[in-house]
C-alpha cells in the first residue's frame, strides 16, 4: 500500500501516470514493472525525436519534471508550458510568456512567467515551483539558496508594483507539484477564477495536461 511494492493495475506506471509510458523503451510492458516514484535508474526514450538518453534517469524525476532533458525540449518548466495551455485552452485572453526588459524597461533583469490583459487591466502571474516553498536539495547546483529565491521573489513583486501592476493584479500560483491534480487546484483556487470567469468556461484540464508535456512551438 505504501507503494514499494509494484502491484499491477493498483500503482504501476501505466495504471497511475500513463503520459510517462511513451518514455519507456520497453513500452506499457517495461512501465509496468515500476511505480511512478521509483528510483531506479534507466535509460529513457524522448517520446518526440525518439532519442535515447545518453544517460541514465531516475523515474522519480521523470516524474516530478515531466522532462528527461532531451536537446529537443524547450528548456521551459512544466508548470510555466501548462500555463500557457491553460491560458490558450480558454481563448478569452491574450497571453505573454516569460515577460522581461522587452516588453517594460522596468522588469530590468527579471523575468516574469507570464501575463495576460482583462478589461484594461494588466495581470501578472507566476507559476512557483517547489523551490519556492522548501529547501529542494538543487540549491547548490543552482547557486541559489531557499532565502535568495524568496528574496527575488519579493524584489520581483514590489518591481512591478512601483510600476503600476496593482496588487491584487500580481497572481502568484503554488506550482510546486507537477500532477494535474495540483496545477489545476492551484488555478482553480486562485483570483483567476472571478477574473476570467471560469466557472462558466468549459475546460478540458487532461488535454492541457498532456499539451504540456510537448516541447512549446518555436
């Protein structure tokens, strides 16, 4: 029940997870024989080019970034590309990524995920990962600590406040699970809601879901 024991049908890969089976090798018959937080390391497949890793990946990070790092990718994080989806799903708004010095001199050197106007109103939105929350153990591969990123978190904030975004307008999203489960509910939870009026939007929350795992167009 705790999951260390792979049981077909009740935590196997392609019963719990099935997007990740195009990245097995071996297909639904190799997927089967692991649960989706397994540390074994394999060699996985890039289910868009076909390229085998050059190296081995643990499935637990397959898991977690829904990447195995193929040079094919994007380089975007997960929740960032279901964002975007989400937010061309709706067809209501016109959507920017990654807002930066291009398109207001003020961001200077920041980045911001994304943004989106509404009735003449400009909204911010950042999608947090879980280094936002919690020490993740990347920190010193990243050369940034849980307090330096909370810092640029809040530097990031009062930046585009000076600058006019209201307060209410800056969306902040607690991404820090990739499921579909957890980025919906971060969506559903938030001001998004009442601003886009999604309670009256039919949405198709698996087909962004599975959207997402592709590399976003050029």
């Amino acid at each position: 029940c705790n999951g260390k024991i792979v049981k077909k049908g009740v935590n196997d890969i392609p019963s719990k997870e099935p997007w990740m089976v195009p990245y097995f090798p071996g297909g639904v018959k190799e997927a089967e024989l692991y649960t989706p937080s397994s540390g074994r390391q394999i060699q996985l497949v890039c289910p868009y080019c076909g390229k085998l890793s050059d190296h081995s990946i643990a499935i637990a990070t397959l898991f977690r970034t829904h990447s195995i790092g193929c040079p094919c990718g994007d380089g975007i994080s997960f929740p960032e590309k279901f964002l975007f989806n989400f937010f061309q799903a709706i067809h209501i708004v016109e959507y920017t990524r990654q807002v930066s010095a291009k398109d207001f001199t003020w961001c200077g050197k920041y980045r911001y995920d994304g943004m989106f106007k509404k009735d003449g109103d400009i909204y911010f939105v950042e999608a947090h990962g879980l280094q936002h929350f919690e020490h993740t153990g990347y920190e010193k591969i990243a050369s940034v600590d849980l307090e330096a990123t909370k810092e640029n978190d809040r530097q990031k904030r009062l930046l585009a406040i000076e600058n006019g975004i209201l307060e209410k307008n800056y969306i902040v999203l607690d991404c820090r699970k990739s499921t579909l489960m957890h980025l919906k509910r971060a969506i559903l939870t938030s001001p998004l809601v009442a601003i886009l009026g999604l309670d009256d939007i039919e949405i198709d929350w698996e087909a962004i879901f599975i959207k997402s795992l592709a590399p976003l167009p050029k």
